[in-house]
C-alpha cells in the first residue's frame, strides 16, 4: 500500500508540473495530452517492475518507445524545405531530424501555440521522459523521494521559458506543487526499516528494545521524516516562485529569440509601390474590418518604414512569433489602450497584414510581428479565414503630448538617420522650427510648413529621396515641385523632423477617420483609405501619428515631370553633412534621461534578483547544517545506536554506503576493508582519547558494532567478552572504558579523512544522509 501512495504521490506531482507547459498552446487539448504524458510512464515503470525488468531497461524501452511515436507523429507534418547543416548528415541524426526541426518549429510559433500534433510533440516528449525519469525511482519504493521535486523543477522551468514566465505569473501551480511535495515528505513514511536492521532479523526469544531510527530498530511502526528538511525544499521552490511573481517579466529571457525566424522577402521591405496601386483603384474594396469587442482604431498599419538611406525608406524587420517577450528598440508610450477587430474578405495580397500598435495575440492566420514597429507579416499570406487580432496601441493625451519630450539621440539613433543630408533640407528645418517652445510644437510647425499651400495628387510620380522632397519643396509647380502624393508630403515630413531632432518614420496603411461605418459596425476599406503618414516619438508618450497631407486629394494623372541630369537641385551626393551633425543638432529635451533610468532599473533588477538567488543558496547550507545537526544531536542522544547509526550517515558520506542487509559486524569489517584501500590515515589531532590509526579502524568499528547490536537485540554484555565478535585488541586499540560516541567520531573521523576533497568540503551540509540513504544490494 505505501508503494502504491508513493507512486501516485509521486505521479500528481508530475501532473501539476506540466500546467505551465500546457499554458503555453491555445488549446485545452494540451492538458490532457501532457498531463497523460505525465501520467503513463508511471504504468510503464510498474509494468517493468511486475515483468522483474531492471529499472535501467524500463528507462531505455520507454524513451525509445517514445522517440519513435515522435517521430511516427511528425512524419506527417508539413514542413518547409530548408537546407539542413553538415552536422545533421550522419545517418542516427537524418533520422531524428523531424523531432530536431519540431523544437524551432515550436518557438517560432505564435504564442500561445496551437495545440496541433506539430507544436505538441516537442513538449509531450519532454514530459514524458522527465516523467520516465520520475517513475523508475518511485515505482516499488515504500519511501517518499527527491525524485519528483527534480521532476518538478525541469517542467517549471520548461514552463518558463516556453511561455517566457507567464505561465504561471500568479504562482499558484508552483505553491501547489510545494504544499504536495510537503504533505508526501510528511505524511509517506520515510522508509521500511527492516531491511535495514543491523543483523536481519532479531534473534528468536529476544525482545528488542526501543530505539531510535538508527537502522538497528525492529520493523514497528514506519518512522516520519522530520519536517525541517521538506520545509526547508517547499520555502526555497515557493521562494522561486514568489520572485518569478514579484520580478516583471516585461524583459524576461526569451528563449524564442534564439531561433532564427524567417526573413522579410526583399522585394517586400520597401511596400511603397502597393500605395500606388491602391490610390489608382479608389473604389475598389480591399478588406472589411469589424470591431470585437473594442472601438476600431483610427488607422491601419500596413508597414512601418523607420530604415531611410537618402534614396529610400525600408524596414529591416526582426520577425519573431507574435507574443514573444523581445522589447523593441523604443520602449512603449505609459499610457496604451486595448484594440481589438477582425479582419475579413482581404483582397491585399502580398504577406503584409493590417495591424494596429502592438499586437498581442493574433488567431485565423501563421502570422509573425516584427518586434520594433509592430508590423505583422504572413510568410504564407492571408486566407479566406477571418483573422482577429487583439493588441495595444500608444493612446498618450493631449496635455502628454505637449509636454513630452524625445529620448537621446544614442537611443533613437536608427530614427534620426539622415546619412549625407542635403543642406537646404537642414535649413528649411532650421527655418520652420525656430520660435517653437516644445519638441510638440516643432512637430507641428514642420508639419504645416510642409502642408503649405502645397496640392495631394496621387497621380504625382512617386518617390521619396533626398532629390524627390527636394523637387516637392523647392521646385515650382511647373517645374513638378509643390504637388506630391501622400508619400511625397510624409517623407519630407520625416527628413525635416529627423533634422530638427525628432525620431520619425513612415507608415503605410488606411485611414479610417472619415470612413462610413455599417449597422453592425463593419467598416469596408477601399484603395481610396490608402495613405501613407508619419510617425513621431515622444519620451513617455511613444508613437503619435502626424499626417502633413492636404485633407482633400485630386487625381490628374498627367503633371509635369521632374527635371533631369544637371538640372535637379542638390543632389545628396554633392551636399550634405556628416552622421555628426544630427547627434549634435538633437538637444536633449525634459524626458531624455528616460533611458538612463530604464538601464538604472534593469541593473537594480538583476542585483536584486542575484541577491536574492545568493540568499536562497545561503538559506539552504544553513537550513542543511542545521538538519545536520538536530540528526547529530539525536544520534549522540540515543546510545550505542544511535552511535551506530552516525558511522552509517559518515560512511554514506565517505562514499562508501555499506549494504542495507548486513549485520553490525559485517558492515564494520566492510568499512575496514573499504578504508584500507583508501587515503586514510592516522589522526595526530592532540587529545584525542581514541586512536583513528589503520590498525585499530577494524577494532574501533567492531567495537562499536558490537555494542550497538547488543544495545539494541541483545542482553548485558558479560564480564570478560571479547572486544569484537572473533577479534582481539591490538595494541592502541581503544578501551571498554570508551565511550558509545566517542568510537563513532573515531570512526568518522577516519572516514572523513580517506574522503576526497569535494566530499569533505560539503561533509557538514551534505543532504545525502537526510533520506537515510543506505547501499541497496
């Protein structure tokens, strides 16, 4: 019966461990399927156990068993062909390449996985040999183990790193996990003594006397593990878990941006061309979106464009799965609001789609973000599903606004790049910022400096180089300047800004502003939502949107083209200035310090975390030491076995644990034998009642063996007896004066000496006595 409660003890403590693990797909399938995986195993290890099959071969068989229904499982999971590395061509690793691929498949994923087969197997497989692991140490055993507390770490930490610690931010599966590794320790009996008793059984017509679990007792009733050492396992798991909680997990480590995603197609990074397309077909419905749940936002992003070269604006995109704990290059405004809308009948084409702010969740499409703007991208492009996605999006007020500033220009550097910058455009920043108070009202006067008097024509030609903006600026209207497209009016918005300081960038997307909305809601976008606008961060506020465009558009489709050869006004190549200028020319504003402080708070963070790891690892030795000696004091306290049982506890120690089944004496002249093979040698500590000399270590240990079998079986020693069963003294062999516990530090001493160095430096706070570990035969 104790068996079958340790078992199933044991068990639970596995299953409770996999909920973080599960917390991590989309599905409620994943509990069942990883709880079952914790579970199974037990029954295969008590199968092995009925078939009196060695634990180590119920291990093997079981994760063999469990590798080929793996790899059973992914054989029929559509992967993309990808070219494998040199150090997968040997033939063990080509067959094992499905369940290899499965695990980047995994943290690539959105998060929260789905719970198909593909993303399922990885985590199941762990379980399951974690479980394995568990259960051929606890199947059969009448003793509650370690064993599922390291099962229980492996999947709590696996948990935390497929979910980046958030599944289980509460803590609670952890506290529950510790309360039941406690009730087992506690309620289980520690071990069944009778095969532990020195001697086997008592001799017959004799009475034992009552002693302590010293391993001399008879088979009463089954002795409790003290509640010091589990409380001390359940206060250091539930320390963890307590700082898993209290520490944010805003920048947790993210094991997902160690796999490298798939990169932006090339002719997708500059999605500019697809605006041209859109504004010529203005009535032509592109996609329908319906709230859920929450008000639309007032605009769609299509693609944020940060990357600018003098020529062109693009986006290097860090594609990562979408809920991946990877911070962007600017941190978040303070104040965000929920978005929530669904996306349906999409005719975009292409793998952009339409997002707003950062997404959090994203379902009906594989869909990936790129972690800096917030951009979602489909490798596989959009189907015919509706796709909901939920997110949140920089919602600052107007007074935030007003009063914000911009972050340093070493933080902001890839927002502010204007590599050989035209001078004229300097100046004309220059020009329309002076007089301004605010980086607000900077913005501001650019962006109606830009608006001017000037016409929105998306037929205009296209572009947005140092030359382009120059033309739209300068030129007049005959000459094709002082009439552009909306990206004409953003990009000499963002160079102009950048120049003045302010970190920009461009967006494509639809403007819902003025759009029409359907009685349930429903808000059809058509080629004439199309635009492109700017963007512009403020410390603590994060993006605003700006758009410098005219209100009201035309659409001639047959301007004037821009001069050609010598003709064009300053070219980039022939005026510009150094990178320099623009660090120079960025004055720090109230709320540059904003990065300092977010470095100051990380590295308080990590110090405190350290210290907190540092503390648990103090807390432990001393809880150790201190199990250490309430179990020395009671060893002393109990007699000749007592004394016995602290030469067992040092010959563990020593690495030299003597068979469970032998008797005093044998396990003392095993000890001898063991030592004299050893590094002992002799003790020369000055008053010293006992000598711990090679030629007495048999005599000191019989004696004591001796003495504790008769204390515990036996009648009062008989005047005269020999000093050990079939031995006489040696000369320096110590007296029958001597002491019970005084022959035990003798021996311990000895022991302790023929040690190595590790052994003897954790000798005082080794854990491996606690369980009352003896050689198993």
């Amino acid at each position: 019966m104790n068996r079958f409660a340790v078992a199933a003890w044991s068990a639970l403590v596995v299953a409770l461990s996999t909920l973080p693990l599960a917390a991590g797909y989309s599905s409620p399938v994943a509990i069942g399927v990883l709880i079952g995986c914790g579970i199974v195993p037990f029954g295969v290890a008590a199968l092995g156990r009925v078939a009196k099959i060695g634990r180590g071969w119920v291990a093997v068989a079981g994760t063999v068993l469990a590798v080929s229904a793996a790899l059973i499982l992914l054989d029929g999971v559509d992967t993309e062909s990808q070219p494998v590395p040199g150090w997968r061509a040997s033939p063990a690793l080509s067959v094992l390449g499905p369940l290899i691929d499965s695990v980047p498949r995994l943290l690539t994923a959105p998060r929260p996985a789905p719970a198909d087969v593909g993303y399922l197997v990885p985590t199941a497989l762990l379980v399951w040999i974690v479980a394995l692991g568990v259960a051929v140490v606890a199947v059969g055993r009448a003793r509650a183990t370690a064993a599922p507390l390291v099962g229980a770490v492996a999947l709590h930490v696996a948990g935390a790193l497929l979910t980046a610690g958030r599944g289980d931010t509460s803590g609670a599966v952890a506290l529950a996990t510790a309360v039941v590794l406690l009730l087992g320790w506690v309620l289980l009996p520690s071990q069944a003594r009778a095969s532990a008793r020195v001697g086997g059984q008592p001799p017959t017509g004799t009475t034992s006397s009552p002693t302590v679990a010293t391993g001399l007792e008879k088979p009463a009733a089954p002795a409790r593990r003290g509640l010091l050492v589990p409380a001390v396992a359940a206060l250091v798991l539930a320390s963890f878990a307590l700082t898993a909680v209290a520490v944010p997990t805003v920048r947790s480590f993210e094991p997902r941006t160690l796999v490298p995603p798939p990169e932006l197609p090339l002719a997708a990074t500059n999605p500019i061309p697809a605006l041209s397309l859109w504004n010529s077909r203005p009535d032509t419905p592109l996609l329908s979106v319906s709230p859920d749940g929450a008000d639309l936002p007032e605009r769609l992003t299509i693609a944020a464009l940060p990357d600018f070269d003098g020529a062109a604006w693009t986006i290097d995109a860090r594609l990562r799965a979408v809920g991946v704990v990877d911070a962007p290059d600017l941190d978040p405004g303070t104040r965000q609001r929920d978005v929530a809308f669904v996306l349906t009948d999409s005719a975009l084409g292409g793998v952009w789609v339409p997002s707003a702010g950062m997404a959090q969740s994203v379902s009906g499409a594989d869909v990936l973000m790129d972690t800096d703007t917030g951009v979602l991208v489909a490798p596989d492009g959009l189907g015919t599903d509706p796709v909901t996605i939920r997110g949140l999006l920089d919602a600052p007020t107007d007074t935030e606004i007003s009063r914000a500033g911009t972050p340093m220009a070493e933080v902001a550097t890839r927002y502010l790049e204007l590599p050989r910058i035209p001078a004229s455009l300097r100046e004309e920043s220059a020009a329309l910022t002076e007089g301004t108070h605010s980086r607000w009202e900077q913005a501001l006067a650019i962006a109606e400096g830009v608006r001017g008097e000037r016409t929105l024509d998306v037929g205009a030609p296209s572009g947005s180089s140092y030359g382009r903006i120059q033309e739209f600026l300068f030129l007049p209207q005959a000459d094709g300047g002082q009439v552009g497209t909306s990206e004409q009016f953003a990009a000499s918005f963002a160079v102009l800004a950048r120049a003045a300081g302010l970190p920009t960038r461009l967006v494509i997307g639809f403007d819902l502003t003025d759009a029409v909305a359907d009685a349930d809601g429903s808000v059809t976008v058509t080629g004439d939502d199309a635009r492109m606008w700017a963007e512009v961060y403020f410390a603590r506020a994060g993006w605003v949107a700006l758009d410098p465009s005219p209100a009201t558009s035309t659409d001639t489709g047959d301007l004037p083209q821009p001069p050609a050869g010598d003709e064009q006004p300053d070219q980039p190549e022939d005026v510009g200035a150094d990178d320099g200028q623009d660090a120079e020319e960025n004055v720090a504003e109230p709320g540059d310090g904003d990065a300092d402080t977010q470095t100051a708070m990380n590295v308080v963070t990590g110090l405190t975390m350290l210290a907190g790891l540092a503390l648990l690892g103090v807390l432990g030795l001393v809880g150790l030491a201190a199990a250490r000696e309430v179990r020395r004091r009671r060893w002393r306290a109990a007699g000749a076995a007592g004394a016995w049982a602290q030469v067992l506890d040092a010959a563990v120690l020593a690495g030299r644990p003597v068979p469970s089944s032998s008797a005093a004496p044998d396990a003392a002249r095993a000890l001898a034998e063991a030592t004299e093979t050893g590094r002992s040698a002799p003790d020369r500590t000055p008053g010293r009642p006992v000598s711990a000399a090679p030629d007495g270590r048999g005599t000191t240990a019989l004696m004591l063996a001796e003495r504790a079998e008769r204390a515990a079986f036996g009648p009062e020693p008989r005047a005269g007896a020999s000093t050990a069963v079939g031995h006489s003294a040696p000369a320096g062999a110590p007296s029958v004066a001597t002491s019970d516990w005084e022959l035990a530090i003798a021996v311990e001493r000895d022991l302790r000496a023929s040690a190595g160095a590790w052994r003897r430096a954790v000798w005082w706070v080794s854990p491996a006595v606690l369980g009352g570990r003896r050689a198993q035969r």
